[in-house]
C-alpha cells in the first residue's frame, strides 16, 4: 500500500527520506508491540495490554452459554472467573442472549480451555479465543510515507476529481441523492466507522458528524493518536473521507476500536457494532480484517443487523454491515467479512474486495466467490490527519465506497429492510465483469427501484 501526503512540505526532503526508510524497515521488522483493550460493560474501561503480535489475547477466552445456564454457576466448572471482564447482551427474538469475556484462572492454555468448552454441548453454545484484527493495511511491509508532495488545495482537488468518482458514477448519483433520506421527514442517513478513529477537526468532517465513542481508552473522544510514523495513524479519517465523498450528506459516527499499531481485539469490535445499531447508525464501515473468525462478531450481525422485531411501523429497521474484504491476494476468506458468504449467518453484510482502473481486481485484494462485490481501492485520494489528503490502497480504501453507496440507496429507500438493501446492490445493480467479482454502480443502485419481493426474507426467521 502507498501513502502519500499532501501539504507536508514543513519537513525537508531528506529527512522525510530518512524517516520513510526507518519506518519501511521498521514494518518489516515487526508492528508495535502494544494494543490496549477496554472492558466495555457497565462502565468498566479497565486496559488490557497485549504484548507482541499473537493472534489472540492470552489467559481470557469468550463464551456463549446455552439457555438455562448461568455464569457464576458454570465457569468455576471450567477454571474461570465468574466476574467477567466484560459482558454483551444481544437481543435473540426478545429473549437476551449474553455473551461473556472471562479470565482464565488455571494454568490451561487458551486453546485447551477452548476446545474443552467446545466439547460440553449441553451448556457451552460457542467458546472461542479473545481473537485480535486489524487494518489489512496495517499489517502490510509496503505501508509506508510517500515522498510526493502538494499543497492541500492540489489534494482538495485530486479528492473531487479522482477516477473512482467516475467508474462507479458517483456524481451523476448525486444529482438524485446525497445521502438525506426524502419522504415527509427528511434526515441524513447515519454511517459507523469502526476504525482508528477520525481527525475531528479536519475541515472535511466540519457539520458531518454525530457523537462517538473510543472504545479503545474507553472515553467520549474517538480521535486519531499516534502519528504518522507509527501503524495506519490517519487509516479512519481516511476512510471517513471516502464515505463523505460518496454520500456528503450523511452523518459519520466515528467510533475508535483499533489501537495505534492498527489492532483491536474481537469483544471491542462486537461491542462497538452494538453501540452503532443502539445510536442509530443504518450503516457499519468496517475496514478491517483477520483470518480468524471471530463467532461474537457474526454473532452480533445475525441477532441485530435486521432490527429488532418490535420496531414501529414505517421505522428504518436495522442497518447494513459493510466489511473489507482484506489485502491477502487469495481466496482465503477474511472475517468478519466471511460471515457474508452463502449459507452463514449475517445476510445483512457486503464484502468488499478491490478493483484498480480497467475494472479489475488488485493484486493485493482478497477475491473468491464468497466476496460479494468490487469496488475502487487502488489510489484513493481521501483527508488524513493535519488538514491534509493521502492516497492510499487497499480493500479498505473499497468498502467506504460501498458503505456510501448503501448510504444512498437507504436514503431514497428508507423504509428497505437492510436484507433488500443487499441483494439490490449485490445482485439486481452492478456491473457483471468476466473473471472478476461484480463492480457496483452506485448511479444505477440509487436509481433502480428495490423490489420487495426479491426474496422470502421479511422477518420470516433464518
């Protein structure tokens, strides 16, 4: 991936040189070795540090208990604190079901503890590790400061006039919507971003934006930290900007789920898709990935993507989940955009792959007939912290275009369920490619009407 910053000509060539070689060799020696966790129920924001790279955090497992069973009951059975760390109630058809966060107070490892409460059927519906993700990008060696520079007007007008706008017809989309949604009470339609947070003061987000969370320091104040020498500092403000340019009048949500080292764990990533839906997002950006399937993730998409089944008449039920797809080059399938493949759980979500000009697939985009649409994702021009624009690559850089585009559609269809908001853009509204996944087209999905009876999926259970 490249990342090239506009308007930072207040270092002088050679040392940004320098400074873009210490951190190229940095990457490839390895990430930063810290990633802070919140414990997120009831108040409790106690950090976890996660020393080095390891695929989940060490000594906590997350378990899902079948009905009837309690936690204070069941755990000591299993060597576990019955005090979790953190605890998440999800609605099941009116019944609440609660997944819990709990340490590990043996000396089993997490994949022994796993697979022994994998194999009591009776009480343990799933158990599984406290999986860590990230921005695809941000596990990538190639992540690295551009030596190319200009001043933030030249970025401003790279920004409007870059070649995606065009591949996928996003200003004639404009001329029918710009992400408010019509009927008798117009309002802007609301996107979540879960990612490293948002420059809030960039003058891009000025009246965009709705109040947020940091789930990471768990605090009101979902801003970008770090800098730009250190993992994808600017990855959300990026990607904010897509959606902003796609659907600039829709609300953005920033909520912060991925440390500086552009990590997060899987119950922040959980928790933090339940806050959106609670605080009326219609729309889920999730720029990240891992080839860990993360169940607590899937299992938030199944039970509440839809809305809850007592939602007035004529409200927006539920929201859309739009996940990257990932940079792995291969048809391995990346979560929590896998949980969109045929047969699982979680019809409510697009995965998103990325193509380059020509209308083909990059050769870092993950790809395979469980991704259910491209988008562009090579060179992106979008704000980065500081006032100014990058160009980045990646399917991170894809799924914002489509989080926009679901953004669109919702506004000139507001009362769509999220399942027929899907399958329109999936399958009756883009652009079939021989060889490829199919490209969207965002002019044709805001013009096309949805059909509601595409599919026998109106609340008619799973």
């Amino acid at each position: 991936m490249q990342f090239n910053i506009f308007a930072k000509s207040f270092l002088p060539t050679r040392l940004i040189a320098l400074l873009t070689l210490v951190l190229a060799i940095g990457l490839v020696i390895g990430q930063p070795a810290r990633m802070q966790e919140s414990a997120l129920q009831a108040g409790n924001h106690a950090a976890i540090e996660n020393q080095g790279n390891e695929e989940y955090l060490p000594g906590q497992v997350i378990v899902q208990l079948k009905p009837g069973f309690d936690i204070a009951t069941v755990a000591p059975m299993f060597g576990l604190d019955p005090n979790p760390i953190a605890q998440l109630e999800l609605d099941d058809d009116g019944a609440v079901v609660t997944s819990y966060l709990l340490r590990i107070l043996d000396t089993s490892t997490v994949e022994d503890k796993v697979a022994q409460m994998t194999a009591d059927t009776l009480r343990i519906l799933f158990a599984e590790p406290h999986y860590v993700h990230g921005a695809p990008e941000a596990s990538r060696p190639t992540w690295s400061v551009g030596d190319a520079y200009s001043m933030v007007a030249a970025g401003r007008k790279t920004y409007n006039g870059q070649w995606a706008r065009t591949t996928v017809r996003i200003d004639e989309a404009h001329q029918i919507t710009r992400g408010t949604t019509i009927g008798p009470n117009p309002s802007p339609v609301v996107v979540a971003v879960l990612d490293t947070g948002i420059d809030m003061n960039h003058p891009m987000f000025a009246g965009r934006l709705v109040p947020g969370y940091d789930f990471v320091d768990g605090d009101n104040d979902p801003s970008e930290e770090g800098n730009p020498l250190v993992g994808p500092f600017g990855h959300g403000t990026h990607v904010a900007g897509i959606i902003a340019m796609v659907a600039p009048e829709a609300k953005i949500m920033p909520l912060r789920v991925l440390g500086i080292n552009g990590r997060g764990t899987a119950f922040t990533l959980a928790a933090a898709v339940k806050y959106a839906l609670d605080h009326g997002a219609d729309v889920v950006n999730l720029s990240i990935s891992t080839e860990r399937e993360m169940k607590i993730v899937g299992d938030v998409f199944y039970h509440e993507l839809d809305g809850p089944d007592d939602a007035p008449a004529g409200s927006t039920p539920g929201a859309v989940a739009v996940v990257a797809a990932g940079n792995s080059g291969t048809a391995i399938k990346q979560y929590p955009a896998g949980v969109a493949d045929t047969g699982r759980p979680g019809r409510e979500v697009l995965a998103v792959a990325a193509s380059e000009q020509g209308n083909l697939l990059t050769n870092f985009s993950t790809r395979g007939t469980w991704v259910s649409v491209m988008a562009p994702g090579f060179r992106i021009t979008s704000p980065v912290p500081y006032n100014r624009y990058a160009n980045w690559s990646g399917t991170s850089m894809a799924t914002p275009i489509v989080a926009g585009e679901v953004a669109l559609v919702r506004a000139v269809n507001p009362s769509a369920e999220p399942k027929e908001i899907v399958v329109h853009i999936k399958q009756q509204t883009t652009t079939p490619v021989a060889g490829q996944r199919p490209l969207i087209d965002i002019m044709r999905a805001v013009s096309s009407p949805i059909v509601d009876d595409l599919m026998p999926l109106r609340k008619t259970g799973r």
